[in-house]
C-alpha cells in the first residue's frame, strides 16, 4: 500500500512538470531529483506516455540529472573505500556506467565469465607457468581476437572493458585488466602493471614471474626489453616500473585516458564525472607516481596507456 502510494505521488508530481509556469514545475523538478533512483521508473513511464515537446524536454532533463548525481555518488563511495576493498572489476564497471548509465558489475561479470569459458580445461594441461600464460594470451587475444591495434586513445569506449570485449579493440590498461580478471576467474594470478607510457601485466606464481604485454597480443617480455622500450621513449628506467599496481591506481590512470577524448568531445557532464572520481580516488587512498610520471608530459604516448 505504501509503494502505490508513493507512485502514485510521484506519477502526480510528474504531471505538474508538464506545467507551463516556472513557479510550478521548477519545484517539481527538485522534489524529483530528491527522490533520485526511487522516482526513475515513473519517469521512464511518464516518459513513454507523453505526447508534450515541453515535458518530454522536462522529464528527459530530470531522469538525466538523477543519472548524473547518482553516478557521482557511487563513484564517490567506491573512491572513498578502504584499499583492501578496492575492487578492479565492480571500479571498471562504474567507471563505464559514465557513458553507459545502465551498465552493472553483474552485467560486466557475466561479460567476463564468457571470456573464461573453456579456459580452465585448457590450463589443466598446463605443466609450467610459462605455458599457463601462454595458454591464457592464446584465449584471449587470438581466439577471442582481443587487441590493441590501431587504437589511439581518442574514443573513450577503448576503455571500458565491456565494449573492448563488444568491439574486440582496446588500450593496454583495459586488455590488461581484461586478463587479470579472467586469470582470477580460472586461478591464474595476473597482476597489472604500470610502466610510464605503457600498460603490461605479470603473471605470478610463487617465485616465479613472467612479464607479458596484452596489447602486443600477450608477448613475453624481459626486463631488458622493458627497460628499452621505455628507453625508446625517452624514459629512464627503474625497477619500481615493474612492480605490481594496485587496483585503485589502474582505475585512477583509466580516468587520466578518459580526460583527453572527453575534452576533445566537449563532453563536460561525463569529463566532470572522471575528474571527480579521479581525485576521490587519489584523495582517499595511495595512487604510485609511476603512471603519473613521464608518461604524462609525453601525450603521444600516454593515448597507449
């Protein structure tokens, strides 16, 4: 009886927004957004029903509003969360619900769980974790044709681990991602890794560690060839380089590659949104310089981080 209620209260302050008069449907528009998620679905509804060029403006304006302050407020939550609760895959899929409003952790999930379908049979035939990572890299990146390519960084959508997946093109950061969530789904410890100007993963396992770079379609790499390609750009090595970078770092340099296409868009609402969240998430817990460093005066190469 009380949800009908608030329903039907809510279809009835939706009708006064198709009110001419700024003094009636203003106020409306506030108790709307107040309600925020509560008041979505009779909206949608209203929406559906509505024949007036003026509430449909009003109504599209308020459903995209709540959206917006709904999207800073998770994000705000997440990026205020203690380290160890940092999750890559539910911060990637908020990350994504920027562009993508309906997206879920549970929808990206189950993206990732068909990634990883038939890869564990094959890693049991696996004897050394050089074979295990090869194995993983042959699955993703040549079976599900997972790639870098040509990707230069300027549609935000390289980004987002479901339209990589979708499109089957990506920047490092998210084809790394994609291979340390899949290896976590099948008991493969994968770990991202941020070198200036390049993303890579490592696989390890005890002792034992093996480099390889998702983007060059899962190539093994040497310390050597790390420290020359960086090289290459002008960076002087160093083996914090190579460590391991946790979670809220890998989110805080996703919302860095986003920062460029959605100025070049003039998207200023989804710019805020990434600005926002990147400074909770170095405000609120302990981003590495590493992707902060060189990489980001050489804008060239940051559009492949």
């Amino acid at each position: 009886m009380n949800r009908n209620v608030t329903t039907e209260r809510i279809a009835a302050l939706i009708t006064l927004l198709g009110d001419p008069d700024p003094a009636v449907h203003e106020p409306v528009r506030q108790r709307l957004l107040a309600m925020g998620r509560a008041a979505l679905p009779a909206l949608q509804a209203a929406r559906a029903a509505s024949w007036c060029v003026a509430t449909l403006a009003r109504i599209d304006g308020v459903i995209g509003c709540i959206h917006s302050l709904e999207v800073d407020r998770d994000l705000e939550a997440f990026a205020a969360l203690p380290e160890a609760e940092v999750d890559l895959e539910r911060g990637c899929a908020l990350l994504a619900s920027i562009a993508y409003p309906d997206h879920t952790a549970a929808a990206l999930g189950v993206c990732l769980d068909r990634l990883a379908v038939g890869l564990t049979a094959r890693l049991a035939r696996c004897t050394t974790l050089a074979e295990r990572v090869e194995t993983l890299c042959t699955h993703l990146f040549q079976d599900h044709r997972l790639q870098g390519g040509a990707v230069a960084g300027d549609d935000p959508d390289d980004g987002f681990l479901h339209r990589v997946v979708e499109r089957r093109k990506g920047l490092p950061i998210a084809l790394a991602a994609i291979a340390v969530l899949v290896g976590k789904r099948v008991g493969l410890a994968i770990d991202g890794v941020g070198m200036p100007c390049h993303f890579i993963a490592k696989a390890v396992e005890g002792d034992a560690q093996i480099l390889f770079d998702p983007w060059g379609g899962g190539t093994f790499l040497s310390r050597d060839q790390c420290a020359g390609l960086l090289g290459s750009w002008g960076v002087p090595f160093q083996e914090a380089y190579l460590e391991t970078t946790s979670p809220r770092t890998i989110l805080a340099r996703m919302c860095r590659n986003l920062i460029r296409p959605y100025w070049q868009r003039e998207d200023h609402q989804r710019l805020g949104h990434v600005v926002r969240f990147l400074h909770g998430l170095e405000e609120n817990g302990a981003v590495e310089s590493s992707c902060r460093c060189a990489a980001h005066r050489l804008a060239h190469h940051d559009l492949a981080s």
